[in-house]
C-alpha cells in the first residue's frame, strides 16, 4: 500500500497548490456516512431458477474489493488483462455465496463441500439440471466444481487448474461429462524478460491498408508474443466418473461449441504471426471440427487478422464468418459470408449469404438463404422456422423475416429503426428441444410465436409484456403487460400453455422480488424472495419522469430526484446535478421516445449520481442527451455541439420553470463518453457553474479512425474531429471541471492521457480544474477506497462550487 499512498500524496501535493480545497488530500478521504453507507450496502442476491422450477439458486455477491485486491499481480497484453498467477482474466466479480432454495416449499438448503473462500463464476445446469457445474477461482490456480443436487454436496473434479485466458472455460457434454480447458504451464516458468533484447521491435506495412480503433494493452515486441503464447496455450480435457481425460493437443483455443448430438466440437484456435495491431480475438485463426477424441474431421477456414478488416459500421472482411451449430439438426454448421466483398455501399441484390455444412463435412456447403442488409442472427426453430435478423448500423436499420427450412423461403415479418424502441415486438421465448437446445417454440397450433419484451417501451415509459405474434397477420397481440404502479418483468416462461412464468417486481418503494406468477389469473402471485431495501437512506427521496421539449420540437424525459421532505413553496429552488450520456439518431420520433420508469426501485452503483439527493440537491439523472440527424443528407454528430446546447437548455429551463431548480446553480456531470459531453458544454455554454468528467475522450484525433457510431475517420472529417473536441477549446472553459481518470483505463479509446493533456491545457489556460488520478482503476471502477474517495471528490467540488 505504500506506492498508493505515495502516489495520492504527490497528487494532492501537485492539485493543491493550484486549487485549494476542504482539505488536503493525502490519503483517502470519505464522504459523508450516509452516502458511505448507501454505496456499501450489501447487493441482493442473482436469482437462477431450473426450467422445471423446482429450485431457485440465489447467489450473493460482495460490494467492492480492495484497492489492495486490485493491486494484485496484473498482465496486459494481446488485448487482454489477465492474472498471471492463475491463468485467468483479471478483475472478475465472483459469486460469494450459493444457496438452494426449494419453489415448492421454499426451505433454503447450503451446499456443503463448497471452498471456503467461495469466487464462483460460468455457473451451468447439466443437461437433466440434476447436476450444477462452476469455476472456482483461487490465488494460484482455477478449478471446477459440480454440485449435486441430490446430495446438496459440491466436488472439486478437474485434476489439472484450469485455463480461462481466452475464456470458454467448460462446458456440459452430457449428465455426467463436462469437457474444460485445462492449464499446460505452470505460472512459475513463464518467459522472463531478456534485460538484452535480440534487437530493435520493428513493424512495418507495405500499402495495406489497417483503419483499426485505438485498441488497449496490444503486443508490443517478440517477448510480449512468446509470454501470450506460453498463457493462452490450453489442453482440452474430458471429464467423466472421476476419470481426467485429454483430449487433442495443446492449442491456443479460442473457443470451442458442443454439437447438438454432442458428437463433435467446432473449434477456433489462434495462430500466428500475432498481430501488434488488434486483440487476440483479431488474431489469425483456425475454425475446425473435432471429434470428442479430439481428431481434426475438418478444417473449414483459415482466417486472416482482422486488422485488414474495412473500416465502417457495415463493412466487414471477405471472409467466413459466425461459425456455429444450427440449433435444430444434429450436428449443421453455419456461416455467413459477403456478397458484396465486405463493402456495404456496393450496390448488389444481397449483401450477405448463410451456409450449412451438414455432418460428415465432406460435402460442399449450401446456401441457406441470402440477407438484404448485413447479416447479423439467426435463432432456431424446431426445424420448422427461424428468425433472421439483418442490420445497416450505419442507417440504424434492422429487418426480422421468417424462414422456412423445408421450403427454403424468407419471408419479411417486421422493419424497425434501430433506436425504435416503441415497435419492438420483443424476443421468442424459448424451450429446449430433443438435443437440449434452446429454439423457439410455436403456440397456437403452429401459427403464432411468444414474444417476450422485459423493457415494454411506451409513451407511458417501459412497460414490458407478453405477447403472441401472429406469422400470417404479422400483428403482435400483446396478452399481458405490467400494470403503471410497478414495474414488472418475465424472466423465464416456466409453462407457455398455462401461462406460468417466473417475474420481477418492483416499485419505487418496493425492492425486487421474485414470483411465481399466472398471467392469466392475476391475483395468485406465489412471492419466492423476501429481499429487503439495501438502501432505507433513500427513503424519502422522490422520483419522478419529468418530460420536456428543447426549442426545435424534439421531446425529451429525464428521472428527477428530490431530497426527502423537499417543500417547494417552502425551500426554493434547489442546486442541481444533470447527468447525461449523449446517443446519436437518425430520427427525430426514435429521440423522443420515453425511456426509463418512474416505476422502478432505485438502485445504486458507483457511478450513479443519486448519493447527493441525500446532501440536498436535485438530481437529474438520465438526462436525454440526442444528437439528431437534421436531414438525409447529413449525419448527427454534423451538429454535435449545437444539439447539446438545445438539450441542456431545454433541461434547465423545464427545472426552473417547474421551481426546483436554481439556475444560477447548475453542475452537469457524465462518465466516458458523458465526461466529453460535460467538456464540450463548459467549453461552448455559459449553463453550468461546474462540471464533473469521470474518464473521458476529449481530443478525437486520439481516435482518428471513428468513435461511437461516428464511421468517419479524421481525414474524411477533419473539421469535425476539430470541433467536436473540447481539448481545441481548452482556453473557452472557465467553469470548474473536477477531471477523474483510472490510471489503468482499459477502454478504446479513453487512454489516461486525455485527461492529462485537458487538465495540462486548462492549467496553461487559466482554468479552474482538479485532476483526481485513480490507481488501479480501469474504466469502469471498483476499489473501496478508491470509489468511497470519488464520492467525496464530487461531493466536496458541488459543495464548493453549486452551494
């Protein structure tokens, strides 16, 4: 813990002398108990239940490790984080706790034989659910457990630690056989880094052209290329009756697929040369079939790396690619592959075909049918139908159509923008078939689909539902939806004929619960949990949809928090946080729609804003943030900054009007991508007395090959790049900016140094700012002391500056 304290020392030397605060930050700070005690509350347990709703599993979780766990030996390469020690990805989230619960009488049962530090994770029902399959994380090794339901006992089965590098740990082959990726090295003999390298690392393109993003953690020499190897190499093994098998040689498997037969393995294993460009997943690679004594039956593809991959939304490499087992044949592989050499805006009749490659693999693959836009799903029926979905990202446009297999026809059942939430019909609810395979299963003699939409978005905000969708009207009739007062959503359809599912129900008041409900006899609601509020320091608070409209006719919502026992008439107006994520549209409609319920529990995460309700400030959180594509001709982000101007606007005015909000006291705040949106509106409004920006992007030409939905590179657009950066109009912010950044950020695009180089500009500027650098912290954060410090950082800075 000493280079932590050191490093926060140093740092709160360096800001304090250019900004004076509270006080001096030379160790971690605190915020208040009560919003110290909201973000440690305890979550409530996850909730599995079988598909026969015998048992529930309700698995607890911790809140947040250490900043000292995060410290942990950490690895970064080929893309990847990984822990050296034991083979796995860095940073997981594991299960705490596993307990059994019985639906019919609801006694509680504990596993015996668990690990007594339990860090479960990939938990898996085998096929006849009697048995329960997960990966147990330790500091040295991975291992595999099976809990038998019968017993209520777990066993550790797996005789070598495990490898979960490039993930796709195990799998079940039948009740008793799981095959998993076991270690072939131990972490001790690793490759240890020449102190003289063999020579100069050299890279060099020969007018190829390689538009990829600003990827993380790459390799970067020879030794980075030996050390992934010697991690990612795995063994794949057979388990059966206590009986360790291997099966195949050690490869740099990626991923590997059980057929529905459980007969044979689809497989892709990466090759080299690795590529210094693109993430393992990138990588050049082999797809090929298996047998179960691990004997290649067929190679399909080689594949090339994808950094010679063509840069746009729609636009993908002329080759292969979604390898995968049809759902409902025995053992069919499919595959699509362009017509249009992977270039979107060629003008062909078909974009995309999809192959099938039917077992023994010596045949050739036929075509199954062909997509009008770009290939993107197909989900599986009982050999009878599938729905196909296509996609134009770039136009937000997607297509489903119905396809027979005995006939070989597409048939198109609905269109919908992308960002059209309103006229989502839902997903098909699924049951397994004879192969153990989810597919969907059709009602009413065959005529209609279950549809099963858990978000159910509305004018009234979400309402989810039930519905059945008919394949000949193509009308979804929807023949349940939660009721306004709750918010309530089907997890699992448990028995489709009698209308019994499992739901989720919620209020603003009442925590998340589970129930065994009958959608046609309402009222007979069987409660399953009895969670109780983690949070009763929100009690009291408010919440509300507040619905507006910025000057050019555009309708926007936002979820209005008021402090407990707030009086208009009696207090005033209120100092304000917004908090916002800007979205990008290509129609007006699609950025109106409501989104959210008032309905919901508020639950809280690290990065929510609602912890300062509690300190006497109106929250608006969710605040809609469109960026609307004025015309055909021209894309969203042609008027980037004016449309954050119109929707910031509109916000403050519609509080002020409504009397809770000061607009002389005004902060606005966002995470990522919501962090240069906060940049961009000090940097060209007078709105706002603060802004916070938590990991932010803030000169594009960092990501000069496209950002968010924005395909343009900076030498198609180089203006845009421009002016859509806050870093060119550093010397415009004068407002106080609190800039946070974690110093390992792992997400393309948001390296650490945009913060440093914001903050460096608005110091040579004469700015007022404060640059809170996060040790361990990714992009996304969680060390205790670290999130409990953030919370005070940003409590402390609306304190200073809004009150």
């Amino acid at each position: 813990m000493k280079k932590i304290a050191l490093f926060l020392s140093l740092s709160a030397i360096l800001f304090n002398q250019s900004v004076g605060f509270a006080q001096d930050t030379d160790s971690y700070q605190v915020p208040p108990k009560v919003i110290a005690d909201l973000l440690l509350a305890k979550p409530t347990p996850l909730v599995r239940i079988d598909s026969k709703a015998e048992y529930l599993l309700l698995l607890g979780r911790n809140s947040y490790p250490s900043v000292e766990e995060l410290g942990q030996p950490e690895m970064k390469i080929a893309g990847l984080r990984l822990n050296p020690l034991n083979f796995s990805p860095s940073r997981q989230s594991p299960i705490s706790s596993i307990t059994l619960q019985s639906i019919k009488s609801g006694a509680k049962t504990a596993i015996t034989g668990l690990p007594q530090n339990l860090a479960a994770g990939a938990i898996a029902w085998n096929p006849s659910e009697t048995k329960i399959a997960f990966t147990q994380t330790e500091v040295n090794r991975i291992d595999l457990y099976v809990i038998d339901i019968a017993t209520k006992k777990a066993t550790r089965v797996n005789s070598t630690p495990l490898n979960l590098v490039l993930g796709n740990a195990f799998v079940w082959v039948d009740d008793q056989t799981i095959l998993y990726k076991a270690t072939t090295h131990d972490a001790a003999g690793a490759p240890k880094r020449p102190i003289t390298p063999k020579g100069p690392t050299i890279q060099q393109t020969v007018g190829k052209s390689a538009p990829r993003p600003t990827f993380q953690d790459l390799i970067k020499s020879p030794y980075d290329e030996n050390l992934f190897a010697y991690y990612a190499e795995s063994q794949l093994v057979l388990y059966k009756n206590g009986v360790n098998q291997k099966i195949g040689k050690p490869e740099l498997t990626n991923s590997f697929q059980l057929s529905p037969d459980r007969q044979y393995l689809l497989t892709t294993t990466l090759t080299k040369p690795f590529s210094y460009a693109v993430p393992a997943y990138g990588f050049t690679s082999m797809v090929s079939v298996l047998n179960l004594e691990g004997k290649v039956i067929k190679e399909l593809a080689k594949l090339p790396s994808s950094e010679s991959a063509p840069a746009g939304n729609d636009n993908v490499q002329n080759v292969p690619r979604r390898f995968e087992w049809r759902d409902d044949e025995p053992a069919t592989i499919v595959y699509a592959m362009p017509l249009d050499s992977g270039i979107i805006k060629k003008q062909v009749e078909f974009h995309d075909a999809v192959y099938g490659l039917a077992s023994p693999f010596t045949q050739e693959a036929k075509v199954l049918f062909k997509t009008q836009m770009r290939f993107a799903d197909v989900t599986w029926g009982n050999n009878q139908v599938a729905l196909v979905t296509e996609v134009l990202r770039g136009k937000q446009a997607s297509k489903v159509s119905l396809y027979s297999p005995a006939k070989g026809t597409m048939e198109t059942l609905y269109e919908r923008n992308l960002t059209d939430a309103y006229r989502n019909p839902g997903s098909p609810v699924r049951a397994k078939n004879s192969f153990g395979r989810e597919v969907i299963q059709l009602t009413d003699g065959g005529t209609k689909i279950l549809m099963n939409n858990p978000v159910g978005s509305s004018d009234q905000g979400d309402l989810p539902f039930i519905a059945k969708f008919d394949l000949s009207t193509k009308n979804n009739e929807i023949i349940w939806r939660a009721k306004p007062g709750n918010f309530e959503q089907v997890e699992e359809v448990i028995d489709e004929e009698k209308g019994i599912v499992l739901s989720r129900k919620e209020s603003q008041t009442e925590v998340p619960n589970y129930f065994i409900k009958n959608l046609f006899n309402q009222g007979q609601d069987k409660a399953l949990t009895q969670f109780e509020n983690p949070y009763p320091n929100l009690v009291g608070i408010t919440k509300e949809k507040i619905k507006y409209k910025r000057a050019d006719g555009v309708d926007l919502t936002g979820d209005l928090y008021l402090p407990k026992g707030y009086n208009k008439e009696k207090d005033g107006p209120l100092p304000v946080l917004i908090w916002a994520y800007p979205r990008e549209f290509n129609s007006a409609a699609d950025a109106a729609q409501v989104r959210g319920s008032k309905d919901r529990f508020t639950t809280l995460s690290w990065a929510s804003p609602i912890y300062y309700a509690t300190q006497g400030y109106a929250i608006l959180d969710n605040a809609e943030m469109p960026i609307v594509s004025t015309d055909a001709t021209k894309k969203p982000n042609d008027n980037f900054v004016e449309q954050l101007k119109l929707n910031a606007s509109a916000a403050i005015d519609h509080l002020v009007q409504l009397g809770v909000g000061d607009r002389k006291r005004m902060a606005v705040g966002g995470h990522s991508y919501g962090a240069f949106m906060t940049a961009n509106l000090l940097a060209h409004t007078d709105l706002f007395k603060a802004g916070i920006a938590r990991s932010g992007a803030y000169n594009r030409t960092l990501t000069p090959f496209g950002f968010q939905n924005e395909d343009r590179t900076y030498w198609q657009a180089p203006q845009l790049y421009y002016e859509m950066s806050p870093f060119s109009f550093a010397d415009k912010i004068k407002e106080p900016i609190l800039l946070v950044h974690g110093e390992q950020d792992d997400n393309t695009g948001t390296y650490p140094i945009n913060s440093e180089r914001l903050y460096a500009a608005l110091k040579g500027n004469g700015g007022t700012t404060r640059f809170v650098y996060l040790p361990y912290e990714a992009h996304s954060y969680r060390g205790r002391e670290n999130v409990l410090h953030l919370l005070w950082e940003q409590f402390q800075w609306l304190e200073k500056y809004l009150k």
